[in-house]
C-alpha cells in the first residue's frame, strides 16, 4: 500500500458508494421491470394508467432523486479521487462505470421516460381514447426500463471492480 491510509480509505468508500447507489437504482428498475409494469398491464387499462400517474408523481421525490443523481455524482467523485490519488486501472473501471450509468441511466431516464412520464400524466384515466396511448406506453416504457435496469447492474459490477482494485492501492 503506496497511497496514504485514509486516501484509500475515501477513494474505496465512494468507489464503493456508487456501486451500492447504482445497484438500488437498478434494483428499483428490475422490480417495475420484472413485476410492476406487468400488474399494472394485468389490470385495466383505466387502473392500471391511473396506478403508473400516481407512481410517476410520486417518484420525483427525494428517496429515488436523490439515490438516482446522487449515484451519478458519486461516481463523478470517485473518478476524481481515483485521477489525483493515482490509481491505475481502477480509474478506468470507475470511469466505464459512470459512462454506463451516465447514458443507460440517466440519459434513457431523461431523454427517455421522463417525455414518456410527462406525455401520460396529461391522459385522463378514465377515457377509452387513452387507452391506445397507456398500451404502447406500457411496452415501450417497459423495453426501455428493461435497459435502464441492465444498465444500473453493469454500472455497480464496474464501479465494484474499481473499489476493489483501489482497495489495493
């Protein structure tokens, strides 16, 4: 061990905070991916509509914000700290890391299905016109978040290669 005690110590803590971060936001996607978005097309499409209005409202709350951005400025710190406490390989996996997390997560959950959020919150639930909208909402929204999910697991096994590896510094 080159690297001062307690360089080390900060580098592997938020190397390994963005994992942990990035392994709940995909766990989060995985669970509406796996099971949610499947109720939820399960049941009418009135309810079901109604349900992911109500879910999409109340996600853009502290709990998921601040794990979804706070996990992409974690990385952003861990890149940082693995560039000035010169840290070899390790900095590359935290920089594939934060790239797969930057576009499969952030970039889909912006570009993607935030529009798509925002396009069914002005439905009305109970109108039949709706309901071709909620079904090709529901499969596209789902594909995407499938993704979003892969991406959330990629980005923690990264980011806990370079924890790992900067443990040894």
């Amino acid at each position: 061990m080159t690297e001062p005690l307690a360089a080390v110590v900060a580098v592997v803590a938020v190397t390994g905070a963005s994992a942990l971060g990035a392994a709940v936001v995909g766990g989060v996607f995985f669970a509406f991916s796996g099971f949610v978005m499947r109720a939820l097309g399960d049941t009418t499409p009135s309810a079901g509509l109604a349900v992911m209005q109500a879910i999409n409202r109340t996600a853009v709350r502290p709990p998921l914000m601040i794990t979804l951005f706070g996990t992409l400025l974690a990385g952003l710190a861990a890149c940082i700290l693995l560039v000035v406490t010169p840290a070899g390989p390790a900095l590359w996996w935290a920089v594939a890391g934060e790239a797969v997390y930057l576009v499969g997560v952030i970039g889909l959950t912006v570009g993607f299905h935030v529009p798509r959020n925002n396009a069914i919150d002005r439905l009305d639930a109970g109108s039949t016109d709706a309901v071709p909208e909620w079904s090709t909402y529901l499969t596209e929204w789902t594909r995407g978040n499938h993704v979003r999910a892969l991406a959330g697991v990629i980005a923690a096994v990264l980011f806990g290669i370079a924890a790992g590896l900067a443990s040894t510094l």
